[in-house]
C-alpha cells in the first residue's frame, strides 16, 4: 500500500452511506455487486473466482432467519457493501464475510458493515464469529483488528483463521476506530 492509498484517519466515511438489512428484495443489487468485482477483489472474497449462478448464493445470504444475516451500504441508493453472517451448527457461532466496491475500499465502509454485523450477532445470540481470510488480504485482516474485539487467528496455508469473540466491548484503544458513517 503506497501513501496515495492509505486510508483516512479514522472516523466517519468521507462519503455519506445509508447501512441496512438486504432482504430478498435486495438479490438483484447485490448479485450486481458480486458481478462487478474485479478479478482480484472477486478472488479476496470467494478464494476462487465468483461462483457461476451467484444468484443462488446472494438467495441464501439475503434469506432473513435467525440463521442468516446480511446488512448493505448504499452510496446514493446503490449498494456498494455488503456484510453476511450464516450460523454454524454451533449455534453461538457464525461465519462471517465482507465486500466493498472496489473505488469505495479504504474508506471505513467495511469497518461500519462490520460493526453492524457485530452488533446483529449479538442481538441474535451469537458469541463468536468466524472469518477465513487470505493472508494477502491486508485491509480485511486491519478491519477485523480495529474492531478492538479480543480474536483467535491460525494460519491454514495461504489464509488465516480467525474467530472473534463478542463477549465483550472492544479494547479501549479501539473505541472511535469503527464509527457508523453519516446516513
């Protein structure tokens, strides 16, 4: 990362963003998101190129049960963010993923869809997420670090195992490094 591309000082997004549940509603904006990625953005979230008939995933993820969860960021009504929780067969337990459009990364977009997801698992029970996340994947692993939130990382070969507890509030250092943007 150059000095040209590191992210502003902590705080609120440089642009408003409205965050919110998706519902199916929503299926239609968020395959155009999953779609627009970049080759290596697409690789970052999935590990493998996006799946063919994404449709059938962005289905299951904007599912509304108390086993699924995603919230959205919108920039001007177009979704530009999406965060997903599924719960494991432990149900204290849930994994989460994140994407953010590509020319809105770096702006604490996915801090915030982070921080909402944080707070949807604890409302529904939920102690502890799980994430895999490529080593290369820097931004993700400093996002999930801000949080504050105490976390348990093993390597498996090119990623990273994590899991993030939410039994507590985040560490005192943390605190203002993950507000909600402006709406």
């Amino acid at each position: 990362m150059t000095a040209e591309d590191s992210p502003p000082p902590h705080g609120d997004p440089p642009i408003p963003v409205a965050i919110r549940v998706l519902t199916a509603a929503d299926v239609p904006a968020v395959v155009a998101l999953y779609e627009s990625l970049d080759a290596h953005d697409g690789y970052l979230r999935f590990f493998a190129a996006p799946p063919r008939d994404i449709s059938i995933l962005v289905s299951k993820l904007t599912t509304v049960d108390r086993g699924h969860a995603a919230i959205g960021a919108f920039d001007s009504g177009q979704l530009i963010g999406v965060a997903n929780l599924v719960r494991l067969d432990d149900p204290g337990t849930a994994e989460v993923a994140l994407v953010v459009r590509h020319d809105h990364q770096l702006h604490g977009i996915g801090s915030a869809l982070l921080a909402r997801l944080v707070k949807t698992a604890r409302d529904r029970g939920i102690h502890t997420l799980v994430a895999e996340v490529l080593l290369e994947n820097s931004t993700m692993l400093k996002v999930i670090a801000e949080t504050g939130l105490r976390t348990r990382r093993r390597r498996e070969g090119s990623a990273t195992h994590i899991e993030i507890e939410l039994g507590g509030e985040p560490e005192p250092e943390a605190h203002g490094h993950n507000r909600t943007p402006s709406r």
